[in-house]
C-alpha cells in the first residue's frame, strides 16, 4: 500500500491532483488506514494514471466521471465508452481547428509588428494612437453614430 505522497511521486501527479481525484471519486479502489488516511493499491496507481491520461488529453472531470462509473459497470458499457471517446475526439478536433484561426490571426500580427518594427508600415497596433490613424480603417473602427 502507498500513501499520496508515494503515490505522487509514481504518477507524476502533484499531491493535491491525487487528493482531488480521490476526492471527486475518480479512484474507486482508494482505501482508507485506521487514521483515515488515503491508501492506495496497485488497481489504484492504474486508475490514477488512467486519470492522468484523459485529463492530459483535456477530458473534464466530470466526463473522466463518467468514464470511470462506466467502466466499474464492465465490458457491457464498451460502446458506450466508445461514443464518449469519440465525442470528446470531435470536441478536441473542434478546438484545434479554433486553435489554428488563433495562431493564423497571430502570424498576420507578428507579421504587421515585424512591419513597424522595419519602418514599412506606422504602428496600427495601438488603441490609445486610432483616433490619428482612423482614416486608413474606417470600415472597421468604433462610430458613435452608427450606434445612435
């Protein structure tokens, strides 16, 4: 048996990530010592990584929940273990396609700083200097009156 500190250092997981995980019921096997300290066994190292793993892979909690009570229940939830891990595929899909409108928006930024930084282009960057350069993007600025 090993303690949260012991069981820390094997997983990589930070003492209070094992705390918390017990405590949100991610680790069924977790046992208690008569002082009521957290004791955890081999199956419970397993979990633990298991853990690690989804949560690494951006699962949420509640879903590892899930996942878990699954499959305490046995082979008979295998499909729906499957869909829960093709949803959370597509969800991850979906964030990296967002991810990459992030870093493309970001090439086009460093790409204007790298502009003004040689003298090409006059510094557009700066909320508090617009109102000198509203003239060249007036499509895409702030007009009281188009509010009133």
């Amino acid at each position: 048996m090993y303690t949260v500190k012991e069981v820390a250092r094997i997983t990589g997981l930070t003492e209070h990530a094992v705390r918390f995980y017990t405590d949100k019921g991610l680790v069924p096997s977790v046992q208690r010592n008569q002082n009521n300290f957290r004791m955890f066994d081999e199956e419970s190292i397993n979990w633990l990584h298991g853990i690690k793993c989804l949560k690494q892979s951006g699962m949420p909690v509640d879903v590892i929940k899930t996942y878990i009570d699954l499959c305490i229940e046995g082979d008979s939830t295998i499909p729906q273990r499957y869909t829960l891990m093709m949803e959370h595929k597509e969800d991850a899909l979906a964030k990296l396609e967002e991810a990459k409108l992030h870093v493309a928006h970001l090439e086009e930024k460093t790409a204007l700083y790298q502009d003004i930084l040689e003298n090409r282009s006059p510094d557009t960057t700066n909320p508090a200097h617009w109102d000198r350069i509203q003239h060249m993007h007036g499509d895409v600025f702030y007009s009281r009156s188009a509010t009133r």
